[in-house]
C-alpha cells in the first residue's frame, strides 16, 4: 500500500484562492469570448466565494455546535 505524500502549505487558503482568481480573471482577459472565456470567469468567481465563505468560517463570531 503507497502513502500518501504530505507538505504543508507555505500560503493560506486565502491567498491561494486570491492567486488562483487574478490567474483565471488574467488568462480571460487576453481571450476572446468564448467558452473558454466563460470557464475560466467562472473559476474566478467560485474561487471569490470559495474565499468569503473560509473567511466566514474563521470568523470570531461562529461557534462550535454544543
């Protein structure tokens, strides 16, 4: 049976999605429309969302369930 390989992650979540999204807005940016375009837009969004919503699990104001 293979392990599996571990690392830890040098960025945050956040940043990582942030990256990922000016990556994707950039890339779209030099096509033209098309479908391409579209997927990679909508990678761009998901990855936003992606980034308000660990944003809104890490906030202080969300509690465990007890």
């Amino acid at each position: 049976m293979q392990t599996r390989r571990r690392f830890k992650q040098t960025e945050t979540l956040s940043d990582r999605l942030a990256d990922q999204a000016a990556r994707c807005r950039e890339e779209a940016r030099a096509l033209a429309p098309g479908r391409r375009r579209e997927m990679l837009l909508r990678q761009a969004r998901q990855d936003e969302t992606a980034m308000q919503i660990e944003m809104w699990l890490r906030s202080p104001g969300l509690r465990a369930p007890t």
